[in-house]
C-alpha cells in the first residue's frame, strides 16, 4: 500500500510561484539583489565580478540569475552593463535564456572561463580588480589572473548580503520547509520492521518529489536501542533492514530550487522508548526550547551556546552544530557547545530576517547512541512574550507585553499607533511621535 501524495500546507501566494513553469523570482526582487551586489563592489573597489557555480554547487548563480546550476556556468558582473551568464553546455542554454531572464545568456563554447575572460577584456577589464564568487577551480583562476590585475575573494562579502533574507525568499523557504514537513509525515506513516534504509529514502522522496521538491539532504540512521552503535544519521543510507526495538533517526532538507527546509526527527520503531533514548530526546527537547526562547534581534552566538549547555547539563554533548545559519548557503553563525565546539565564535549578533537551524543533536559521550531534533527558524522581532524594542544597533530596549505570539505589526495614523495582529487579536498601541 502507498500513501497518495499530500499537498504542502503553503499560501496562495506560494502556490502562484509553485504554479510557474519554472519558478523564478520577480524582477523587481532580482533588480535589488543586483543593486545591492554592485553597491558592494563598490565598497570594496571591485571593478568586476566573476560569478562561478558547478554541478549544483554555487549558491550566487541562482541567486543573481535565476538559473539553478547545473554543469559549469559563469556570470560576469559589470557596473553599468548588463549581466552575462555562460553556460557549459550548449543544449542547456535555451531553456537558461527562459529562465535568467535577468542576464545575457551565452554559451560557454569550448572554455567557459576563456568566453567569459574575452567578454571581460572587452569591457575593459585587464589590469583591473576582479571579485570571484563560488568554487572556482585553481585552472580557470590562474587563467583569471593572467588577465586580472587583482583577483579578490568576494564570497565573505556576498555571504553578508545573504544573511537576512527578503520576504521573496521566505516565500520559498516556506515550500521548502513544507515540503520537508511532508517527508517527515511520510516517513512516519510508513516506518515499520522489515523496510530497508533505501527503502526509508523512497518514502522520504516520494512525498516532496511530486511537488517540485529536489534532495538537499536525506540523511538516515538506524540502530538498535537495545544495543546502539550509531549515533548520528549516515550520510549514505545501507541496507540495513528495520527491525523491532530500533530508533531511526533522520535528517533532510527538501528543497524548492536552492530553498531549503530542514527537518531533523527521531523514532522508535514498534516499541516504546528505552529510559537511556528517553533522557536523550528529553535533553535535546529542552536544549531545542532553550535556544528558540532566546533567539531573536540581539542575540549573540555566545547567548545561544549557553542556551543550549541544558545539554551538557543533563550529561550530554552534540555530534553537530548545535546552531548553523541556512539559506543559499552554509552561512555563520556555526555553533557547537564546549564539549564540542566547532569554530571559535563569530562576532555576530542576530537580525531581525535571518535565517538559522537549531539542531541540538544530542549524543552520549562515547558516542554510541543520539538522537536528532532541529528545525529551521525565522529571526523576527516578534515571540511569544511579545514585540521586541530594539535599536538600530540590535540593542534591546524593552518590550511590548502581548501574552501571545504576533503575527505581524505596522505603524498607522500618521505615526500615532501601533497595529499589532495575533491569530485572534488586534491591539493598538499609542505612539510618541515627538
């Protein structure tokens, strides 16, 4: 038996993107990314930008172009000019010309980075200073230096812009993430004895592929509670077969496009949980609560790191970040605890529109049993105490007690009042203007 497809709990305005032949961002979302770009450029007296994706790696291609990487491409970026993107593959440029609607399509003929280095010389480009985005393999960047007066790693740069998101791209996020909700739901209808790990991925795939979802990750761990030997998901599932008494842990990101959810769950397969996997999904549980609690417009990576030491407090540690930064990228913050820290901290304090996953994958020490828990969360001014007051700075100046969670705000009546909406509430509140 098999479980028809389920579709995403999205909104309207996400099902008219999902409705696109291919779905792309609108033109004026694509125009103030690019803005944004060349502003930075300038800032860092970059005269050129080569953007460069491969194999589906490459965040900035789609994000500029629109166009989801597929073999090699190149965007040359110049101030005043319109965009150029070059496309390894001859046959995959008519339907890039229909989907980078933003750039100049080419194809790459039999050297991408040499058609690109020609249109940059044409420009006027030699001698001058080219930022690169992306992998760009040693080859085609010796090449790009040959002609460049200076070669610029531009990609910390273009991770900033990324940081807080646009409400286009929540749009997205949110498919994503609904998509991914539908692989947990899947996998939870359809685990039982008897299924391999492969056969887990089939269930996990089928409820998001229908949908236009893509793999990110899908990631599967099974063990015996009785006796574990495994304590974080494989990054290539076996076939193993699932049996009575095991845990099945699981990490994915169905994507739309390059938007990804993430989802990380754990269950027990045709029995109750062991006291040792009841402590484990516990700590994760109040490590997860402890890190949303505090997470807002302010909050500093070091804040998060306490938050999430209840782990380490309950006898635990973490066999992942803790905490990492999501959305076209692998972005900061990155955060593990004490016991297992990852990277000194980022000086980074959260923004009201970033994007972050908190996944407190909680482990014993010797590391031969964990359980997974995380999920992608929105920074908003917003909680379930009320709205946040902050500065321009990110300092906290007080708060606008509302006993539940705003949906939104807004200032109205010549800059008197402020609106705040809930599921079922409308409160006003009076404005010094002076």
């Amino acid at each position: 038996m098999t479980q028809s497809p389920k579709p995403p709990q999205i909104s309207h305005r996400q099902q008219l993107i999902m409705d696109q032949p291919w779905p792309r961002f609108s033109e004026p979302e694509m125009a103030s990314r690019r803005a944004s770009l060349e502003a930075v450029m300038m800032q860092h007296e970059i005269s050129h930008l080569l953007v460069y994706g491969a194999g589906g790696q490459g965040t900035a291609i789609p994000w500029l172009t629109n166009w989801p990487v597929t073999q090699e491409a190149m965007c040359l970026v110049s101030p005043g000019e319109r965009d150029a993107l070059f496309i390894q593959y001859y046959n995959h440029t008519p339907l890039a010309q229909r989907v980078a609607t933003s750039a100049d399509v080419n194809w790459g003929g039999r050297s991408t980075i040499h058609t690109a280095i020609d249109l940059l010389v044409h420009r006027g480009g030699r001698g001058t200073s080219v930022g690169v985005i992306g992998p760009l393999p040693f080859a085609p960047f010796r090449a790009l230096e040959e002609t460049a007066g200076r070669v610029v790693d531009f990609n910390a740069a273009y991770a900033q812009l990324r940081l807080v998101k646009s409400e286009e791209e929540f749009d997205w996020f949110r498919i994503g993430a609904a998509l991914s909700d539908l692989s947990i739901e899947a996998l939870a209808w359809g685990l039982h004895p008897g299924l391999t790990e492969h056969q887990l991925i089939d269930l996990i795939e089928r409820a998001y592929v229908p949908w236009g979802g893509k793999t990110g990750i899908h990631f599967v761990g099974t063990t015996s509670m009785a006796s574990p030997s495994l304590c974080v998901p494989a990054q290539f599932p076996s076939n193993r077969v699932v049996e009575q008494g095991d845990v099945v842990f699981t990490e994915i990101s169905a994507s739309f496009r390059e938007y990804s959810g993430q989802v990380l769950r754990s269950f027990t397969v045709d029995c109750e949980p062991t006291p040792l996997y009841r402590e484990l999904h516990a700590a994760a549980e109040a490590g997860f609560k402890s890190i949303v609690a505090i997470a807002k417009p302010g909050s500093t990576p070091s804040d998060l790191v306490r938050a999430g030491q209840v782990i380490e407090e309950a006898g635990f540690t973490i066999c992942d970040d803790l905490v990492h930064g999501y959305g076209g990228g692998y972005f900061q913050p990155v955060l593990g605890l004490p016991s297992r820290r990852t990277e000194p901290l980022p000086d980074l304090a959260l923004e009201e529109g970033m994007m972050i996953v908190v996944q407190p994958n909680v482990v014993t020490h010797d590391r031969t049993a964990g359980v997974q828990t995380g999920e992608c969360l929105r920074i908003t001014a917003t909680g379930p105490g009320g709205v946040h007051v902050c500065a321009p700075d990110g300092q906290r100046l007080g708060i606008i007690r509302t006993g539940k969670a705003i949906a939104n705000c807004c200032i109205g009546e010549m800059g008197r009042t402020l609106f705040l909406t809930s599921s079922d509430m409308l409160a006003m509140v009076p404005l010094r203007t002076s």
